[in-house]
C-alpha cells in the first residue's frame, strides 16, 4: 500500500475526480493537511488527473514533468517567485495543453507574495490550474480563501499508515505500535 492507494480511497480525491468527469472543476484550488509529504502527493495525484495523459503519470510521480511545476519544495516562495509564476502562466505547455503549478506551503508566503498570486487566481488563463498547498489556513489572505475551492485531505487510516511502515520495512510489532500515534498522518 503506498500514498497513490490510499489517496485514491479519499472521499476528497473521489469528489474531485466526481467534479472533473462532470466539468465542474475549479482552477483553483487549496488543499489542506497537517501532513506536507500527504499534501504534495495528493497534489501530483490530482495533477495526473488534469494532464489525463497515462504516458505522463510515471513523470508526475518523480516531478520531472515539464508542464506539472512544483515551487516550494526546496525553500519558502518569495515575491520574486510568485512573480515569475504570474508571468509563466501565460507561456504554453511543452507536452500538454494544461499546465499545472502546485505551491507548496502556500501558509508560510508573505502577504506580499500572496497579493501577487491574487490575480492569477481570480483569472487564470485556460487550462492554468493552481494547487495551493496548506497545513493551516491562518496567515492566508481571505482574498485567496474566498477565491479557491478549499478541500480538506481525509486523515489517514491508522490500518493504511501500519500497512505503509510494514512494506517500507518496518517490524509488524514496530508498525503496529507507531501507527496509532501518527494522529491519522502518515509522516
């Protein structure tokens, strides 16, 4: 079992994928979670659902696909950032005619940064869809709440979390007693 599985058991990514086959999909949207590693891959799973390329989903998973563009992962987004990613949107993808930008720890940008994304927000150009990740919503400006569809991961089964430990390699008994402690996050 890994987080591809459980994801795909979600109440969340079924009601996401509910609204893409009924074209109710939004372009915006923020997820939010206590667990960082559980947010990115709920994100590139979602993200394989818009590229809807089978051929592209191996290159989501290991982030090498051009037209998926992960900022935040290495440090926080700056303004500089968020301004490139505001230019970058209108440039088309290189594999696919949708181009997804997921922005991790959207909660830790400056009010600055967050101010520089509004716009691409509330009007991004066709098939543009952004990915707000959050472990909180707190220090978001409510101009960016009220302007993306807001989904709150499910937790995580503390048999699927066992199960996850158990197959990376560790004991049953190590498994069986860490598992109930995670608080439902994997990591």
């Amino acid at each position: 079992m890994n987080y591809s599985e459980v994801i795909e058991k979600t109440h969340a990514y079924n009601n996401i994928r509910r609204d893409m086959e009924s074209k109710r999909f939004a372009h915006a949207f923020l997820f939010v979670s206590a667990d960082t590693d559980y947010l990115l891959e709920f994100a590139k799973k979602v993200s394989m659902l818009i590229i809807d390329d089978k051929n592209a989903n191996n290159k989501i998973q290991k982030e090498v696909y051009p037209d998926v563009i992960i900022l935040g992962k290495t440090s926080k987004i700056t303004s500089q950032d968020a301004s490139q990613l505001t230019q970058s949107v209108y440039v088309r993808g290189y594999n696919s005619d949708k181009k997804v930008y997921i922005l991790i720890d959207c909660d830790e940008m400056n009010e600055e940064s967050q101010n520089k994304l509004l716009k691409t927000i509330e009007e991004p150009p066709e098939n543009v869809y952004l990915l707000l990740l959050a472990r909180n919503t707190n220090s978001l400006l409510q101009t960016i709440l009220s302007r993306v569809s807001k989904v709150e991961l499910d937790k995580i089964e503390t048999g699927d979390i066992e199960r996850m430990l158990v197959e990376s390699g560790v004991s049953n008994i190590t498994a069986s007693e860490v598992a109930p402690c995670s608080n439902n996050n994997a990591m």
